[in-house]
C-alpha cells in the first residue's frame, strides 16, 4: 500500500473511505470543520446518530456513491482520557482490516481528525502509517494466493488542510513507513521454515539486504572461527549439517565513520532443537523463530541504512543452528570462549549465551562502542516471569536502562527491568571449567544475564534484552497475527535514531 499525500483541503480530498478515529461521546463533525467540510453529509447521516465512539465500535456511513469520498469508516478510541498510542495504532489497524475485507482500493486519514488525538501531530502521522501497513502484511510467501480474497487497499492518503505538507510530516511518514519494513523483514526472516533459513541462508539475506540498502556485511565462517578462538559459538552448531556464522553488519555514514558505534547483537539460532538436551515435541516447530534477535539486528541496521540516519551502528548475528548429531556438542564438554576462558556446557539446549558470549567477546575486542546490546530468546524462564507482553531488561547503567525502556515503550514494545544479581553469579562456579554455562533452574532468566555479563568487560555499557515469549504472538491482534512478532525491531532502531 503505497502512502499518499492530498494537500488540497478537504473539499478536494478523494478516496473511497474515510478513516475517522473519534473519542467516546464526541461529536466528529461539530468539532472537526475540516472533516464537516470533506464530508457535509455526515452530520445528517443516520447511523452516525448511533455511533458512540466506544473502543473496538465501528460504523460504516454510506454519502452519495458519486461523490470523491462516498463512505465514512467511523471507529471508536473509547473515552479521551484513556486514549493512548497504543490504542489508536490497533483501532487504526483493524479498521484498516475491515476497509481490506471491503475490498476499498483508496483510504483517506484526514490529518485535522488525527491532530485532535493526544500524542503530538508528528508521532501520530508515523505510528498511524506504521500501523495501517503492519496491518496488512502477512508472512505467506509461501502460501498460493487466495482466489476469494479482494486485493489489498492501493493506497493511504494523509488528508492536509491547507496548500502546503510540512516537511515534518512527510518525514513522519517516511519514518513510519521504514519502521513497518523493518518489523515486516524482522516477522519474515523469523516465520521462515528453518530448513529454507539455515546460518547461512540467513547470512546470504543479510548480504543481499546490504547490498540493496548501502550498509557493509562481512559473513565469518567456521574457519574464522576457529581462526577467532570461538569455541562456543562453533559448539552450539557443531551438531548441525548447517555450519555456523558470525555475521558482521556495518551502517557508518559519512562523516560518522569514526564515531564509537551502537554494537546491537542478536541470537540468530536458526532452529532450536535443544541438541542433545532435546526439547520435548509440542510446539518445537516455534523454535524456527529463536533467531529473532538476530533478525531484529539485521531489520534495524537496514532499516537504518535505508533512511540514512546519521549514526554508526554495528549488527553483529550469531547464528548457528542447535541440532543433535554426531559431532554435537555434549553435556560434560568443555569448550573455550574467544576470551580464552574454559566453559562447561551442561545442558545443551542453554545454546544462546553460548553463541552470543563469543560475538560479545568479539564486540569489546574489535571495537569501542559507545554501547552494547544484545537481544535473544533466550530463557524460557524469562517468559514464564514476565508473560506475553513484556521482555526482560537486564542493565546496570541507568541512563541506558531509561533510553531502552522510553524508547520500546514509545514504539509499544515494553521492557521490564530484571536485577543482575551478583550474588547468584556463584552458581554458575564449575568443578572443571572456569565458568558453567547454566545455574540452577530458579531465577533461569538471571542466570543466563549473569553468564553474559561474565564476559562484558567493567566500563562497557551493556544491555541484555531477553525476548523469550514476547518474540512469537499465540494469540492474534490486528498489529500482529499469530507467529513472529518482530518484537524489538523498532526498538533498537528507535534507539539509535535517538542517538544512543
Ligand atoms: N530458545 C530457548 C528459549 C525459549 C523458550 C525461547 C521459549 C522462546 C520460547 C533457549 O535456547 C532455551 O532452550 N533455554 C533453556 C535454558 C535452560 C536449559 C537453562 C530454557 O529456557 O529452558
Ligand atoms: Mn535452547
Ligand atoms: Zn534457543
């Protein structure tokens, strides 16, 4: 769906249905000039007498079929005080969900309707675009398409008052279209069957993205590896037909290419079968998506590229695919992390911290970032505290823990604060290695965080976002269906575009 502009006034706007998103007990049309004017008939229409605006109420107002806009789609917010981004995005995405099973080829949103919304006339425009075109994008490449279904609406027009689109706006809406690609491509690598997305099929997308979007990547293989000293990331897919990679992803525009970098590090386990330590069988088909770091990091560095934003930042993805086989890695073994340092790996379904600890420890050695986040599904633990909703957020740096949490809560991704509790470090003491992989099953989310923070050196600011649970939607929403969520794209890109 392309995204329009109609700058005209509203005597001029066209399209064959007009989005208006209305407040509980709100008279539209006598408060809004502009949309009374786009629309005269609809003070007088009848049905409009029965809408009141709740929250999930549609009303559907049919004006003369020859005029520029013969319909009114009516869709309630619920009472003012209450309205909030996070509402107006998935009232705005099911009605756009209604206009697709109508068959309408033209919406039109009138900017006057949206700027009577609490949010700020800029971040509405964004987050409206962002939300009309989440709501049509599905994850079916692979499916033939379906015969009885009517195309998708051609285009969204942002309706203006007035001869001139501010600058701002336009720029609101590119933003807003960018961030939908990015959590589109974030869903789509993640819905992908792992045996059509293995470590390096991944890698190979993430070079012809680069290619495409004007960003450097440079894949490390096993060779590297070795050649690196990773022996954890080499044994989380030592068991795999899949070699492993490390993938190296780059965004320095000109004039920042020196400037110390957002290093964002992803999980891109590309199936999790828990290797040796196999997963029982229900659902273990999810699993595909335990790269969802990993395509969160590379949507982001893309997406940053895309629009150019004036910030250097760095992807790494540690990708490997945890299978049982032959060679796989045991319970018992010890391996050596890039840092030198011996691990025991006891339970080889613990496979993130395993191939993130190397890409880490290749982070801190290669460069000096400004700051260092990972993102991984990685503690069923984690999803058991925090629930579908919310991702953990594991930080000892204030001001980085506020930025990541205003700027996920800003795009409604939310971040819970989770302790690093020191103490528990104790637990991960091993008998024949310098470090184990895994504690005790309490507190597995801390665990995990506290094996990681292992290998961050003191003075890097570091955060970990643990996105098990919040990575895949059991249940389905106008934003984001069943599957893949894409959780995290838009909040790693919304942080490097506030300079983090
Ligand atoms: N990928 C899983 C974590 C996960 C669970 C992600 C559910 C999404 C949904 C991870 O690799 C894993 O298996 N973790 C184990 C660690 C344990 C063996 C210490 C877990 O959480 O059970
Ligand atoms: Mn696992
Ligand atoms: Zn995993």
């Amino acid at each position: 769906m392309d995204i329009r502009f109609q700058n005209l006034g509203p005597e001029h706007w066209k399209g064959e249905v007009l989005l208006a998103l209305a407040c509980q007990g709100e008279n539209l049309p006598a408060e809004c000039p502009a949309l009374d004017k786009a629309v005269p008939w609809l003070t007088v229409a009848p049905g409009m007498r029965d809408f009141k605006g709740k929250s999930g109420e549609f009303a559907l107002l049919h004006g003369h079929p020859e005029l520029p806009v013969p319909r009114v789609l009516a869709v309630g917010l619920g009472p003012r005080e209450k309205v909030d981004m996070q509402g107006i995005r998935k009232a705005l995405a099911a009605a756009v969900q209604r206009c697709r099973a109508q068959g309408y080829a033209s919406l039109l949103l009138p900017e006057p309707v949206l700027s009577r919304l609490p949010g700020g006339r800029e971040r509405l425009v964004e987050e409206c675009v962002c939300a009309a075109l989440l709501a049509l994008h599905r994850s079916d490449v692979l499916k033939k398409p379906d015969a009885e279904e009517p195309a998708p609406p051609q285009w969204l027009a942002l309706g203006f008052d007035g001869e001139h689109v501010p600058d701002a706006a336009h720029a609101a809406a590119r933003r807003g279209e960018n961030t939908a690609w990015a959590v589109a491509l974030a869903r789509d690598l993640a819905a992908m069957p792992p045996n059509l997305l293995s470590p390096d099929h991944l890698a190979r997308r993430a070079r012809d993205l680069a290619r495409e979007k004007g960003f450097s990547c440079t894949v490390l293989d096993e060779k590297d590896m070795e050649d690196l000293g990773m022996g954890c990331l080499l044994a989380v897919g030592r068991g795999s037909a899949c070699p492993p990679r490390l993938v190296v992803l780059e965004h320095a525009p000109r004039g920042h290419e020196q400037d110390k970098p957002l290093i964002l590090v992803g999980k891109g386990v590309t199936f999790d079968s828990g290797g040796i330590s196999i997963k029982p069988a229900a659902n273990m088909h999810q699993m595909k998506a335990d790269m969802s770091g990993a395509a969160a990091v590379l949507a982001a560095v893309a997406a940053l590229a895309q629009e150019d934003a004036p910030r250097r930042v760095i992807g790494l993805l540690a990708c490997a695919e945890n299978m049982p086989g032959g060679r796989a890695a045991r319970p018992g073994d010890v391996v050596r992390a890039a840092n030198g340092e011996s691990v025991e790996i006891r339970n080889t379904d613990a496979e993130g911290r395993l191939a993130l600890c190397d890409a880490l420890i290749h982070a801190q050695k290669t460069w000096t970032p400004s700051a260092v986040v990972d993102i991984a599904t990685l503690t069923g633990a984690c999803a058991v505290a925090l629930g579908p909703q919310l991702a953990g957020l594991f930080c000892r740096d204030q001001d980085l823990t506020e930025r990541i949490r205003s700027a996920g809560g800003a795009c409604g991704e939310n971040f819970w604060p989770l302790p690093l509790w020191q103490p528990y470090a104790e637990d991960l003491k091993s008998e024949v290695a310098d470090i184990c992989h895994i504690g005790p099953r309490e507190g597995g989310a801390i665990n995990a965080a506290l094996f990681l923070a292992h290998f961050v050196q003191e003075g890097v600011r570091w955060a970990h976002l643990d996105i098990a649970g919040v990575d895949w939607a059991a249940k389905g929403s106008p934003l984001a269906p069943v599957g893949p969520t894409g959780f995290g794209a838009r909040t790693l890109l919304e942080l490097a575009r506030g300079g983090v």
